[in-house]
C-alpha cells in the first residue's frame, strides 16, 4: 500500500480557498450529514446527489424531473461523503496538491477552476453511465482536476509516499508525474472494468468521475492565465 504524504513544491502565497473548500466539506460533513450508513443519509443523498438518470431524464424534457433541481444536485453532490474514511481521502488530496495550484492561479480563478472541474467529473460520469439511478457525491472528481492541473504545472516536484510492505514502513520520493501519471492510469483501466449494466445499479466508486475530472484539469489549466506574480518551479 502507498500513500501520498506531502510534495515539496514551495508555494507562495496562503491558500485561502483551497482552506475554504476543505472547511465546508469538513462542516457539511459533520454539521449536515446524518451518521454514515443510515437511513437518513441515504435520504440526503437521494436528494442532494447526482443521480445520473434523473439528469438525463430532465435534459430529456421528463416533466416528473425538474431540470433546475437536477443541474444544482452537480454542485451539491460535490460536497457530500458517505463516511469519514471517504471525506479524510479526499481532503487530504485536496491539502497536498491544491495549495500550488491555487497559488498558481489566484484565489479567484482557482474557486472556478475546482468547480469546473466538478462539474467535468460528473457529466463524465453521467454520461458514461447515464442509466445510473445510483446517486453520486464527493469531491474527488474535482479534486481530481486540481491533480490534472499539478501535474501539467508542477511535474518535477516530488512527492513523499508513505510505503507498507507487509510489515515493514517506508518512505519513498517519487516525481509528481510518476505518482499522478500511474493514479490516473489506474483510474483509467478501473473506469473500462467498471462501467458494467450492474454498476449502474450496485454504485461503488465513480472512477468515470475521476477520469473526467483529471483530463479538464489537464486541459483547463492551460485556458486560466497564471496569477501575475505567482512563480513556477521556483522561478518568476
């Protein structure tokens, strides 16, 4: 097992919206959300989760699906968990990578940037598995942008992995591209093995999200102009 731990980009401004996000996630989680595996969450996230079909169902012209109500479950969804080892995951993604990026961007920007990305994320999803009556929620599609984005911006950074062999611990340096190039690879071959009639139905992780929300990422980054001032790779 290997786990991403901390990079050594130095970044050089506060990443306020970057603490924003994790902070709402973090209070709707604990504030919001019922107990995780409980009637009432599943409740939540029938409401406020992206539940494919209906989305198609209201782009379609379905009057029984109100298109307003279903656009907005794309925004809502991405700030929902369905435990704390879903939402620690996450964040903790969020926490390593975001801050550059948003130093990258400007405060601003890097707010529409995430959201967009999301947005990407789960109309990738939809559209691989439009049937879906599962509901969809996290931020990983996002934050799934913001590590396309990294990567693009900051591919010779290093980043520390925490390695378990058995029972031996370790501590690796891998470049950023290794590390994020073989994360996005894996989601890639997950999304192909996945995207099954069954899945539709039986939910699990939404790997089609990642996918999507990595490539804008990739793609994205290059369309915002970089914050005047910010540096790269350590140089203006």
């Amino acid at each position: 097992m290997i786990f991403p731990i901390r990079d050594d980009q130095p970044r050089f401004s506060t990443p306020f919206v970057n603490y924003f996000i994790i902070g709402l996630n973090i209070a709707v989680y604990f504030l919001v959300e019922p107990p995780a595996y409980s009637q009432a969450l599943d409740i939540l996230t029938a409401q406020f989760g992206l539940i494919p079909h209906d989305l198609t169902r209201a782009v379609a012209g379905a009057p029984q699906y109100p298109l307003l109500a279903s656009l907005l479950t794309i925004f809502t969804s991405m700030f929902l968990h369905g435990n704390f080892l879903h939402i620690l995951g996450n964040l903790w993604f969020l926490w390593i990578f975001g801050d550059n990026v948003e130093d990258y961007l400007g405060h601003f920007p890097y707010l529409i940037f995430y959201l967009l990305c999301g947005v990407a994320a789960a109309l990738t999803d939809v559209a691989i598995n439009p049937l879906s009556k599962v509901p969809m929620i996290g931020a990983s599609g996002a934050i799934a942008g913001i590590m396309g984005a990294y990567i693009v911006l900051y591919p010779r950074a290093r980043v520390q992995m925490l390695v378990l062999l058995i029972v031996f611990i370790t501590f690796w340096w891998l470049p950023a591209w290794v590390f994020l190039g073989f994360w996005f690879l894996f989601q890639f071959i997950a999304t192909s093995l996945t995207t099954t009639a069954a899945n539709h139905q039986t939910g699990g992780i939404a790997f089609a999200a990642h996918v999507g929300g990595f490539v804008a990422g990739l793609i994205m980054i290059k369309m915002f102009p970089r914050r005047a001032g910010s540096y790269r790779y350590g140089t203006w």
